[in-house]
C-alpha cells in the first residue's frame, strides 16, 4: 500500500526528493485518478528543476480535476522554461475558473517571494499588487 500523500509531503519538506518521488509514483500507481498526487509529483519535479515535467504533471492534475492551484504552478513551470505564451493561457485558465483563488495563489506567492528578498522595496512590493490587481480586473 502507497504512502500518504501526507507523509509524502514531509518527506519533500526534509528535503527527502528521491523517497518523495518513489513514493509518490507508488501513490500514483495504486490510484491514477489521485489529482493530488500528480500535483505532489510535480511539486517534487519542479523542485528539481526539471519544469517542463512538472508543467506536464501540473496539466495532468488540472484535468483529472479542475483546481487553479494546479494551473498557478504550470504557470510558475511555464515562466521558468520562458513559456510566455504558455504561461499567459495557463493564468488566464486559472482566472477564469477561479478568479478570487487565483489571486490569493499570487499574492501568496509574492509574499513568499518578498519575505525571501530584502532587495524588494515596499513601494516595489505596492506596485506589484497594483500591477496584479490591474490584470485581474481585465477578467470582470
């Protein structure tokens, strides 16, 4: 029997990638209509850099059930391969399906972002909200 994805996902946050990835396959194996696993396997993947993979599991998961986190992080993957055109369309998806969690998923993520960075000014991190917040209403 598969690990929990609970436990799966303490063994990404002690850094335990490889035990993380086996386990989760397991989870996969044992129940391919998990959504969740596949997001937890992409996570793992787009820890390890390899971003067109995770986009992939990322995608995977948003079908098997439809959820704006999984499509904020084919987002994030799509950036980091300088997927523009990809990343706008997985967004505006995003957007659409859910708009309010959408940006909760953005805002979030810029926090992570700012607390990790002492070079990000607050009239830096103002104008980036302000930025999002104009994008976002492009959708009403």
């Amino acid at each position: 029997m598969a690990k929990e994805l609970t436990e799966i996902e303490k063994e990404i946050e002690s850094g335990e990638l490889e035990n993380a990835s086996e386990d989760v396959r397991a989870a996969i194996k044992e129940n391919p209509s998990n959504s969740e696993a596949y997001y937890i396997y992409g996570q793992i993947l787009y820890k390890k850099a390899m971003f067109s993979e995770a986009a992939l599991l990322f995608e995977i998961a948003n079908i098997i059930e439809e959820n704006p986190k999984y499509l904020f992080n084919c987002f994030l993957s799509y950036l980091m391969l300088d997927q523009i055109d990809m990343a706008r369309s997985v967004i505006n998806q995003a957007m659409l399906l859910n708009k309010n969690e959408t940006l909760r998923l953005i805002n979030d993520f810029l926090d992570r972002a700012y607390d990790q960075s002492d070079s990000i000014s607050e009239e830096e991190k103002k104008m980036l909200r302000i930025k999002v917040k104009i994008f976002a209403d492009n959708f009403d």
